[in-house]
C-alpha cells in the first residue's frame, strides 16, 4: 500500500511539474530570470532570453507580446511604459 502511494505522489508531482512549466514562459532578461504566464498550454517560447534582440523584435512574438512580456521590459527598466504603448499601437 505504501510503495502504491509513493509512487502515485512521485506522478503527481511530476504531472504538476509538467503542467507547471507548459503553463509559464522563462525569460531570461539580462541575467534575471522572470515567470510569465501563458495563455495557453504550449511549449512555444517556454524558454526565451532576451539577450541580443531588440525590443521590436521581442514584442514581435505574438505569444509573448499577449501574455505580457512588454510589462515584464517596464519593470526591467529596458523600456517606458509610454514606449511600451507606443510598440503596443502598433499592433491593435
């Protein structure tokens, strides 16, 4: 009963690990790393760094510009919250 109830703790973690990390991107900006919450479950973009991209070419993913990655550039001081808007107009 034991060894049935270890291992079914050992899945569910595993399973909540899983769907942890298909739930958040990780980006790296600069040499922090931030959580951001997807939209949707995807392995798309889980892992970004935004070393050596520019900021257009950042806010040009589309998944991550809609879950919110040009917040996460304001509070890393890359960009202006009015810089961020303007990018933003852009796409509406």
């Amino acid at each position: 009963m034991q060894k049935g109830l270890k291992k079914l703790l050992i899945w569910a973690v595993i399973i909540a690990c899983g769907y942890f990390i298909l739930s958040h991107h990780f980006i790296f900006i600069g040499s922090d790393l931030r959580v951001l919450k997807k939209s949707h479950l995807t392995l798309e973009h889980t892992i970004f760094s935004t070393q050596g991209k520019s900021i257009e070419s950042i806010m040009n993913v589309d998944d991550l510009r809609k879950d919110g990655i040009g917040d996460l550039l304001v509070e890393a001081g890359k960009i202006t919250q009015d810089q961020l808007e303007a990018i933003l107009e852009k796409y509406r």
